[in-house]
C-alpha cells in the first residue's frame, strides 16, 4: 500500500469524481444494455418478476480503476525508477480486477462455463498478489517460516476467490448485494482509520463511493442488475480490503471476517447444505436465505433491511468490542484469542439465524401454497 495519504479535501474531491464516474457510465450501461438486448427475464430460478438490464456493474468497475489508477500518481517515484512496491501492488490490484470484470462481462454477454470462470479468477487472484509473490517470498528464501507463508498464501487464494464467487452467488435481489459491500467497506476503513491507517480507509472509501454510485439505478427499484462484471469484482474488492486491514493491523485480524459474516455464513451453509443434499450445488439456484425470504413474501427491500439490522445490530458492536480490546489488552496473543472467540461467536449466531430463518421461509411458502391450492 502507498505510504502517503490524501489531504481531506483531495479525499472528498476524488469521492465525489469516483461516485460520479460510476453513476455516469452505469447510466450509459443501461443504454448499452437496451440496445444488445442484455435483459435478465424473470424465471423460476430468479426472485424479479420484470424483465431487467444487466450489467451495470461497469460503472463500479471504471470507477474503482479510475481510483486506484489516481492513487498511483501520488505515490513518489522509486528511487530506482522502476515499479516501487506500492506502484506494483495498486498496479497488480488493477489488473485483478480488469481480469475478473473481464470474464463476467462475457458472462453477462453469453453464459461460459464453471471452469473457464474458476481459471479466471485464479488467475486474478494471483495477478493481485504479485508483490507479496515476487517481493516477499524471495526474500524469505531459506527461511524456515517460508512453508507456513506459503500455506497463508494458498489459503488466501483460496479465500479470495471464494469471496469473488459468494458475493456473486449473494447478487439475486436489488440492492443487497451494493447496500452489503458498502457497509464493510465503510466498517473496514473506520476500523483503519482509527487505528491510524489513513491510506488504507481511503481506498476503501473510494470502493464504498463507487459501489454507491451505482446503487440509486438498483435499489429501491432495479432500473438495471449490476451482473457478473460487478458482483465478481466488488468480491476481489473485498478480499483485497480485507487483506489490507488484516495486514496493517494484527491485533485486529478478525475484524474483516465479523464485517462480512452473514453474506459469508448464508452463501457457505447454502452450497454446503445443496453438497451435502447431493444436488448440483455449481447451477443456478433460488435457495440462499434472502431468496426464501422474498420468496416466503417479503419485499426485497425488507430484505435487504433484514440483512443492514444484522450489520448494525450484531456487527457493528463485534467490531467496536474487537476496536476497544485492541487498545486494552496487552499482548497479541490475547487479542488473537478474545478475536477468534467473538468471531466464533458471531458465526455461530449467524449460523443460527440462518437454520431458523430457512424453517421460518419453509413454513411460510407451505402455508401459501395450501392456501393457493
């Protein structure tokens, strides 16, 4: 990450351009959308009942680059004048991103296969880990902590792209998908900020104000879907933020993962319990619990007020506990433990709301259907 940070004037100047950027090419989107005939149409598989344009999600896109690309312009010159590693890790984040957008604006375009989408964001994936890959581990050559980075690493990977394909699994309903990124993208660089790491909250600022940009042609009503283009990226987005405050901030670790715990827990349980179910848990599907609560009668709006009361309600005082014992224990071993117990914690109630939320959806759709009948 750079070492400078914005003054507070060029930082809301830029918020202001990178939710503009992102409003005005999500508007030529839906245009371009109309014209190639990139309509998402309601079926059984689906939770929209009128036909809908999909793609909008480039906007979140070209703005995020744009960001990023106006981050590097202030990082000063290596003193070799080659790529310094900030250069390169912003550089190689871009290109991540450009790869992920990539295969799902062709996806948007014509459906491609589970592998080649899978391969992509591999690929993206290790493009956005290049510095720590030609940089760190080098340096680590001989150095018997090598294996354990090594297995950090591909369980990052791992990690990272399964957060690309859950918040694309998690992109079924208007403005959950936005309203959910923006929250831990917010939540993360408060938490940074804090903490005194101004220039990783304000990338993530520029992440929430792009994703914000596209949000008023999504939510309350869908004037167009973000897509594969979006969704996949805004999940490499979040891996990356992620990643950021995990390693600017140890005694803090778990934070990330309590940010995005009920899109974790409700994509996760979902395909587990179809793996489990033997169904074909890689095709499309209606099955994730925001699906059966709109599905069992709610409006998606409700929904998605369902998923922002568990952010404030559960999240938001597991993050201000995890802020106020970062500062109060003395060792990190002891807040490595009291994190991993609030996580434990925040998991397990998640995973509770999401079994008897399932049954609660089940019950409902049941009543309807004999009522129908």
């Amino acid at each position: 990450m750079p070492v400078l940070a914005w003054s507070l004037s060029t930082w809301v100047i830029l918020l202001l351009a990178t939710f503009l950027v992102s409003a005005v090419v999500c508007w030529l989107a839906i245009h371009y959308a109309n014209r190639r005939q990139l309509i998402d149409r309601p079926g059984h598989r689906r939770s929209h009942v009128v036909p809908t344009p999909r793609g909008g999600g480039i906007g979140i896109v070209v703005a995020v680059l744009a960001g990023l690309l106006m981050a590097m312009l202030g990082i000063p010159e290596s003193a070799t004048g080659w790529l310094g590693r900030e250069e390169l890790a912003l550089l190689s984040l871009c290109g991540g991103v450009l790869i992920v957008a990539a295969v799902g604006w062709l996806d948007d375009h014509r459906s491609l296969g589970a592998g080649i989408r899978l391969c992509a964001h591999v690929l993206a994936v290790v493009v956005s880990l290049l510095p720590i890959l030609l940089i760190d581990v080098p340096s680590l050559s001989g150095n018997p902590v090598l294996p354990w980075v090594l297995a950090a690493l591909a369980l990052a990977c791992i990690a990272a792209v399964w957060s690309i394909n859950l918040h694309n699994f998690m992109d079924g309903i208007n403005g959950l998908l936005a309203c959910q990124v923006v929250f831990v993208f917010v939540a993360l660089s408060v938490v940074c900020s804090r903490s005194g790491h101004a220039v990783e909250a304000q990338h993530m600022g520029l992440f929430a104000a792009a994703t914000l940009g596209f949000l008023p042609f999504n939510f309350p009503r869908a004037r167009v879907f973000m897509g594969d283009v979006g969704s996949g990226s805004l999940g490499l987005l979040v891996a990356a933020s992620i990643g950021w405050q995990m390693a600017a901030m140890p005694n803090l670790v778990y934070a990330g993962l309590i940010a995005c715990s009920g899109f974790v827990v409700d994509a996760s349980a979902t395909l587990l319990s179809r793996m489990l179910g033997g169904r074909r848990w890689y095709s499309a599907h209606r099955e994730h619990l925001y699906q059966w609560l709109v599905r069992s009668g709610m409006s998606h709006a409700k929904v998605v007020a369902l998923y922002m009361t568990w952010n404030l309600l559960i999240v938001t005082p597991a993050l201000l506990l995890a802020a106020i014992e970062a500062d109060d224990l003395p060792t990190t071993g002891a807040l490595a433990a009291a994190g991993a117990v609030q996580a434990g914690l925040v998991y397990a109630l998640a995973l509770l709301v999401w079994v008897f939320g399932k049954q609660y959806c089940l019950r409902a759709v049941g009543r309807s259907r004999k009522r129908a009948a």
